[in-house]
C-alpha cells in the first residue's frame, strides 16, 4: 500500500496512526493510515476504509 497519498483522494495530509499499549487494537507500529483531507481511515493490513 503507498502510504504517501490517499488512495480515497490523492491527497498527502496523512496521519499514521498507532493504539495505544492498553487499548484491544494494540499492535507495535501504525495500525491506520488517516486522511485529514477526506477523512478516509484506511486499514494498514486490510487496506480499507
């Protein structure tokens, strides 16, 4: 997955999100790719919105 652009909108306002270590969806290293331009959360495993 390229994680330099949105694959929603193109866009390259990303976020890389990690959970916290206490949270259920913990994983050690970016679980979600978020766009702050369309609001697009994309899965870094499954790729999906």
């Amino acid at each position: 997955m390229n994680t330099t652009s949105c694959k929603k909108c193109g866009g390259n306002n990303l976020i890389m999100v990690e959970y916290d270590r206490l949270s259920p969806e913990y994983y050690d290293g970016v679980s979600e790719i978020d766009c702050q331009d369309c609001g697009a959360r994309i899965g870094r495993w499954s790729g999906r919105e």
